[in-house]
C-alpha cells in the first residue's frame, strides 16, 4: 500500500470516493496521484499512474481496503454512539497524568524530585 503525505501550500480539495498516494502539495498532486475507486475496481490486471503501479484484481482489493478502514475506525471508536462501539480511543478517557519537573535552579538543578505513588 503506498503511502501518503499530505502538506499543501494552499487549501485543496481531496475528492471523496477516492485512492490518493505519494507526496500531496499541490492540486496537480491530486490530479496526478488519484483514482476513483470505482475505476480502480475495473482494473483486472496491470494500472500504472506515474510512479505508482498497481497489479491485480482492483475490486478484490477495493473490498478488502473498504473493509480493513472499517475495522480501524470500529477499533479506534469512530462509530462510538451512546455507550455502544467502544474503541480504544474512549478506553483512556479517564486518564490523569503526575508530570515532574527537574529542580530548574539551585544545588538541585536538573535533579528530579523523588515521588510515591500509592494507589
């Protein structure tokens, strides 16, 4: 699977429905480094778009990328609707954090101060 870097000058429009690889900066970069899904599901042998080549059977794997982003938004908690569909990003909602800080100045400086934590 290649992958993608997203980092424009100007705002650009990324179209839905889409496979997107490679460096993106420009709108040329959508133009050149796009497929439309239902047009790379036709594909039965061999596609090739610049750098990018693709071999295979473009719907067998259409529906095996559609499903694999299904399975990490369900893990990550995107589909997370009152209580049902928990994923991982809700797991660590109830979290704190004990940040220490070394001594900034004194005989101590750069020494961290020693801590207990009992729960």
């Amino acid at each position: 699977m290649p992958h993608t870097i997203i980092d424009p000058k100007i705002p650009i429009k990324i179209p839905s429905d889409h496979l997107i690889w490679g460096f993106i900066g420009s709108k040329d970069d959508i133009k050149n480094h796009t497929i439309a899904l239902d047009d790379l599901a036709e594909v039965r042998e061999v596609l090739k778009i610049g750098k990018m080549t693709f071999s295979g059977l473009g719907s067998v794997f259409i529906e095996g990328f559609k499903k694999r982003l299904d399975q990490i938004l369900l893990l990550n908690g995107a589909f997370f609707n009152d209580g049902e569909n928990r994923g991982h990003a809700q797991d660590d909602q109830n979290i704190s954090f004990n940040l220490i800080q070394p001594y900034r100045t004194g005989e101590r400086k750069g020494l961290y101060p020693s801590i207990r934590i009992k729960p």
